[in-house]
C-alpha cells in the first residue's frame, strides 16, 4: 500500500536489440524490395505540450490501433520519444483514418492537432506511400535519425542507472528480503499515514466521509533501507508494495470494523484485492464489508483490465465500495472513468485547472461529475481555498487534502 505517486519508472535500459526505433528501422530494410500496397503514418506525439505527454495517456492512444493491427496488417510502434509509427500493408485509408481522427481528439485541445489557417500541412500525422521512392527515401532516413537518437537515449540510461547506484545501492533480491525482515520489526504506526477525505455540508462545516491509509515511500526508505535505491528494481518494488499490502491488511484484520465510527480505504493493488490475506480479510470483517473503500490506481487498472473486472466482481460480491484514484484533469479529457462504475471517482486538484483553459477543464470534469453524480466525485490534493471554491462551482462538496 505505498504511496503510487512516488513510484519510479523503469530504470533499466532496453537492450539494442529490443530498441522498438531498430525493430521499425529493420522492417523499412526489410520492405525495400517489397513496397508495394505500403505505407507508413508518423505521429508526431512528442511534439505535444509536456502537460499531454504523460506515459499512461501515451499508452490509451498507442491501444486505440490494437483492433486494426489485431485484423489487418498493420504494425504499430511505440517509440522511445514517445511518437506513434504504424506501417501497413494494402490495409483501406477508410479503416486507419478514424482511429487517428480518434487519437488526434485525445489530444484535442494541443496546439499540436490543429491545423495552420490556409496549410495543407498536417503537424499531428505525417503520410508516406513507401512505394513511392521518395516517400521511401524520407522515412527511412527518418527511421534512421530515430534509432539514433534512441541508442542515445539508452546510453543516456545506462549512465543514469551508473548514477543512481552511486546515490543509492540497487534493490536486489537479497535486500528485498532484508528490507521485508525490517518492515516486520517496524511498528506499523511508523509507516503509516492517514488522511481523511471531508463532505463539506451547508454552512461551511465538514463532516468525515473516511480515512485513507496509506505508507511513504519516503518514510519506508529512511526507516529501513536509507542506502538502497527502491526505484532501481521495479519488479521488486511492486513485490515490496505487495508485501505493505499485506501487512496493512492483517492489521485492518485485528481492527473491529464494525465498531469503528469512520469509513475507511485502503489504498491496495489489483493483485493484493485477488490475493488469499484479502480474501481471509473479506471474510472476517463480513457484513461490515461497506464500510471499508478499495482505492485503485488507473494506471494499475489500464495494465490489466480483465484482473480490474474480476477484482470488482469479488468486492462488490462482499459488499466493499471501490474507488478510482490517480485521475487528472488530462485523464477525464481522454475517458469518463463513470464508465468503470466506481463508487467514487478521485480527481486530483493541480495547477492543470487555472490558467487560459480552466474554462474548458472545468466543463470536462462537470461532465464527467454529472455522468458519475456528485455523491461520488472527491476533489483530491486540496490544498488552497481556491480548489475548494472550484470544486463547489462544479457542484462537488467532497474533498482531501491539507487544506482546513
């Protein structure tokens, strides 16, 4: 149950081989005696606005291309800058057009996606007919550049990794175990942080909707490995998070839940939901099983949304509340999480919402409250006065954060 936000990416360089620019670079080689019927589609997704680059909306956009390489022959490529190339092969303009229409309208509010008054030029999507020498001769050079510059970038990684380990020794298995034997000799109250989440009610008065558990990552390090880099391994953190998992809940297990006067979440992986110490903790508590709220991360929920289904399934077969966390104002731009039927929906107050668009993103976050009803929606990370009254002119009254 570690704090997600504090979660590191991957620190491990892909090997040249693996590199998704050389992979692409050799089937443009491969192609070259052989173009007819194909061409390629590049999409520029680096050029986006820093704030619409973030990895988890890169990935909605690289999965709206799954059904059309799933049935016809089409392959797409992630790459490393995060722009999108498809290659295909005799597959109809009409069936990869409104996929692209349907990306470019993720993005719809980037500068990115619209096009110069009077050009031709299209700055989201560039087109090459691979039969066409020239179009051939541009993108391959193109592929060329990016493996380059992705060969860099994994150089790059390799001295970061080097960095990292002089800052920090690597979280290996051994230390992992370490690690894990200290935790249990922690006293939990040590580790664990609460915060509650409010209903404001008329006349400016709040009254406590639950309370959220969760461990520091940051607490955890300097507890029990101050000279280990948690981040090096993300294979081993998660396993580390899933261990806190079960430590939390075993603790919730000696609570008596029914006597307790607040609701509470527990902020857990899919897998620990699906694990047999939740299960031996669903049955315990039984009946009292509403008053306790599974916050689930969206980026937890994308990388599997069949085990999202069934961990839905099994909860609401007992009776927990299941609530969506992790959500931004770009997320509610590209999906209605109502959609997800959620309990509650936690949308994280940032500076995303002032500025030249905070009329646009409030009517997208009033949507999706109107779609999901007020009774559901929290206003997270509250921590002005100014993200409460933005919260109430949308019709919201429940909120967390630091702001009293």
């Amino acid at each position: 149950m570690a704090d997600r936000a504090a979660r590191a990416n991957d620190a491990f360089a892909t090997s040249p081989e693996r590199l998704e620019e050389n992979i692409l670079l050799a089937q443009m080689e491969r192609l070259r005696g052989h173009r007819g019927g194909q061409y390629a589609v590049h999409l520029h997704l680096s050029a986006l606005k820093p704030i619409n680059r973030q990895a988890h909306f890169i990935d909605i956009a690289s999965r709206s291309f799954e059904s059309l390489s799933a049935s016809q022959d089409c392959h797409v490529y992630r790459l490393a800058n995060l722009d999108i190339a498809l290659i295909c092969n005799n597959v109809p303009i009409d069936d990869l057009d409104p996929v692209i229409d349907k990306v470019r309208a993720l993005f719809g509010e980037d500068p990115l996606t619209a096009a110069e008054p009077g050009s031709f030029e299209d700055r989201f999507a560039t087109w090459y007919d691979l039969s066409n020498d020239e179009d051939y001769g541009t993108f391959h050079q193109i592929c060329e550049d990016l493996a380059a510059a992705a060969e860099a970038r994994r150089e790059q990684q390799v001295q970061d990794v080097k960095q990292q380990e002089m800052e920090g020794n690597p979280l290996t298995p051994v230390e992992l175990g370490t690690i894990n034997r200290k935790i249990l000799k922690v006293p939990l109250s040590d580790l664990v942080r609460d915060q509650v989440a409010v209903r404001v009610v008329p006349g400016g008065k709040s009254e406590i909707m639950f309370r959220e558990f969760y461990v520091s990552v940051s607490d955890l390090r300097d507890k029990v490995a101050p000279k280990i880099n948690l981040f090096s391994n993300p294979w081993l953190f998660q396993y580390l998070t899933e261990s806190l998992d079960r430590r939390i809940i075993a603790q919730m297990a000696q609570r008596e839940i029914g006597n307790m006067s607040e609701s509470v979440s527990l902020n857990l992986n899919i897998q620990s939901v699906l694990g047999r110490d939740f299960q031996m903790f669903a049955q315990q508590i039984g009946e009292h099983a509403n008053k306790v709220i599974i916050e689930l991360q969206i980026v937890d929920i994308f990388s599997d949304m069949n085990a999202y289904i069934f961990a839905c399934e099994k909860l609401r077969a007992v009776g927990f509340r299941i609530l969506i966390d992790g959500l931004n104002p770009l997320a509610v731009q590209f999906f209605d999480p109502s959609t997800l039927n959620p309990d509650f929906i936690k949308i994280a107050w940032g500076p995303e919402f002032v500025g030249d668009d905070q009329e646009r993103r409030a009517e997208e976050v009033r949507e999706i409250v109107e779609h999901a009803g007020r009774e559901r929606v929290i206003i997270a990370r509250v921590d002005t006065e100014e993200a409460v009254k933005w919260g109430f002119s949308l019709g919201v009254s429940h909120f967390q954060g630091y702001f009293h």
